[in-house]
C-alpha cells in the first residue's frame, strides 16, 4: 500500500508564559506569527500530502490563510485525537505530529522520521542531554546518569493506525507528554532519530530572543542607479535635504536621485522591482510627490518581510553643488527615514572630472548599494 503521510501542526495551548495577550504559538517571531514557521515547512516538504493545523479557529484563520483548521481539544491529548480523526478521513496511513513551540523544523529532520518510517511504528527526533541533571527536590541528592537520557522532540511520526489505538486505550485521568509515549505503552516499536539544535521549545519570552538570534537570516545585498536632469528655477532636493542652488532636479516627483537610488537599492534587495513598479511616473498622485514617501515604503517592505537593514551606501556624482557641506544633513536625514544609526549611511559624492552630462552640469547621477537580512 501506498503511504499518504499527513502532518498534524498543534498549535491549540493557550500559554502565555512568553508574555503577551495572545497564546504564544501566535506571537510574532522573525516577523511572523510563530505558527507560520513550522506551518510552512511541513506544507513545503514533498512527502508530506497533507497538512492540518489544530488550533482556536479564528486565530489560526487570521495567522494561516488557506490552512486546513481543526478546533483544539483541552488538552494537548485531546487536540491531537482531532486532528488524527481529519487525518483519517483524509485517508492518511501515517501522521507525522509536531508541536507549533518549535518553529524551525528543517526538511532534513522531517526527511530522516519519515525515513525511519519504512521500518518502524514511530519515529522521534532526539538530542543528547549536554547539561549535569539532579532531581530538583533535593540538590545534593543524586545526579541522574546522563548517557541514558534524551531530549525528545518533535515531529513525531507514527503509523496512523497504531497512534489512534494508543489514543483510544490511553487512560484517561492520564496526561500524556508526547504521542510516543503513548506508542510505547502499545508495545510499538519506535526509532530515535537525529534531532535539531534548532527545533527546541519556543516557550520563554528569553526563548523569544535566541530563536532570534538563531535564525539564519540571509544577507542579501543590491545597487540601484539614477539620473535626474538639472533646470533652472527648480528646487535642488538631494538626499532628502533641500540645498540653495541656482538649478534643481527636474522629474514626475520632487527628483530626488539619491533617495530614488536608494529606494531602488532597497526594492533590490527583496526582488521587489523597482520605483517606477511602485509608483509609475503615469500616475499623477505621484506629481511633485517627496522622494521620502518612496524610500519608506521599500523599508517598509522589507519589514513586512521579516528583514532588516544592516547598511546603506550612497555617491552623488555631480560637479556642484558641493556635497561636502551638506553630508550630515543627508545622512541624518536618511538614517532617520530608516531608522538606522548614522553610522549605518554612508554618503559620498564624486565628480566626473568635467566630462559627460554630470561634468556639464546637465544632471546629478547617483549609485546606492544596500545590504539587508531577510529571513531564510
Ligand atoms: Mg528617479
């Protein structure tokens, strides 16, 4: 027979030990609820036909558009016997359970239970206990011998068959910890698998923290490029900073080429297009419209995606005006469109020696590169 493995994400415990109104599964963490994360490696990995998250439906319909949703039980027991009755019904042979607390589940452990799968009732994801452990009601007491001992993990995968007997006969004044607890009992023959420093419990808000610092973000950096035309009786806006000059820069908006190759540096880095994507010259809100508004909105994008900027690099390249004096204001004013730290932007201006447009005076030109971490 063939295998339908179907994943069953229990994300319906209301903790609040993390801090927060709303039970933490749903806490934002890399700048996302912490559901999603587990939600989309389980919906990504091949073997995996189905996924159903057991949760609070309206919360998880908010956090999961398009999840297939099962109320939660009062128990974490009870949550899982749920979401085993939907696996059924949606003809799975093997359910592979995992808690929504651990957010960062890579396709390599979901790989190495589904492959233990072929010989086994159930398969865990363990790690060795590192740390000296004692039982706590008596600190000179005994140490408990550590070789023996393991850090129990999940996803836990189980042939759906026997995880619904050990559902059905489990005693019921009973709290289970973990579903091969309850396999064993049956008598199921479970494997340990390698586990995953990333994969433990997200419980704490100090847990909050080192899952943050623990994501691997990636840093991804890109350049964007601009030109403006200079004319005279036109206001000279450059870096966001309005300089006495006899020319401005002409444009749709107010043509601020260091801003608009900064904006273009930033969509870059996300694959997000460029300016013109967000707002095209042929609309005409965007008519004199100020070059910060374009610079926030590729920040904000990059927010939303869970990313940050680590830096911002600008020339201007132009024969005049001076840029030298008017260097702080710019990055001043840039560092705070970004809310980065000055010595986060870095302005520089050149000249072309007197050749081409910008020796002539005909234009400004500018170059940015932006480098920024987004989540994986
Ligand atoms: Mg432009």
């Amino acid at each position: 027979m063939s295998r339908r493995i179907v994943a069953i994400l229990v994300a319906a415990g209301n903790g609040t030990r993390a801090g927060g109104t709303r039970p933490k599964q749903f806490a934002t963490l890399a700048g996302r609820p912490m559901v999603a994360h587990s939600y989309e490696a389980l919906v990504c990995h091949p073997a995996i036909r189905k996924t159903i998250v057991v949760a609070d439906p309206a919360l998880a319909a908010e956090m999961l558009p398009g999840a297939s949703i099962v109320a939660g039980g009062a128990t974490r027991r009870e949550s899982v016997a749920r979401g085993l009755d939907t696996a059924t019904t949606a003809g799975a042979t093997h359910v592979l359970v995992h808690d929504a607390a651990r957010p960062f589940l890579a396709a390599t452990v979901i790989d190495a239970v589904v492959a233990a799968l072929d010989t086994h009732d159930g398969a865990i994801p363990v790690l060795p206990v590192a740390d000296t452990l004692a039982f706590g009601c008596d600190m000179l007491g005994d140490t408990v011998d550590r070789a023996a001992l393991v850090r129990v993990q999940t996803p836990q995968g189980f042939r759906i068959d026997i995880l619904q007997a050990a559902h059905a006969g489990w005693p019921p004044e009973l709290e289970a910890t973990d579903d091969a607890q309850m396999v064993r009992r049956l008598g199921g023959r479970i494997a340990l698998v390698q586990g995953d420093a990333m994969l433990e419990k997200v419980t704490y808000p100090e847990d909050f923290a080192a899952a943050e610092a623990r994501l691997a973000m990636e840093t991804r950096t890109a350049m964007g490029f601009d030109v403006h035309r200079l004319e005279a009786g036109v206001e000279l806006w450059l870096g966001g900073v309005l300089i006495p000059h006899d020319k401005g820069l002409s444009g749709h908006s107010d043509a601020d080429v260091a801003l608009h190759a900064l904006t273009d540096a930033l969509l870059g880095t996300i694959a997000a297009g460029d300016i013109g994507t967000h707002f095209p010259p042929s609309d005409p809100q965007w008519k004199g419209a100020d070059s910060a508004r374009f610079l926030r909105h590729a920040a904000d994008l990059i927010a939303a995606r869970g990313g940050r900027i680590d830096f911002v690099d600008l020339t201007i390249v132009c024969e005049a005006p001076k840029i030298g004096p008017h260097r702080a204001a710019m990055t001043a004013r840039i560092a705070d469109l970004l809310a980065l730290s000055p010595d986060r932007v870095s302005v520089k201006a050149t000249t072309t020696e007197r050749l081409g447009f910008t020796g002539r005076g005909e234009g400004i030109a500018a170059q940015a590169v932006a480098t920024v971490r987004v989540p994986r």
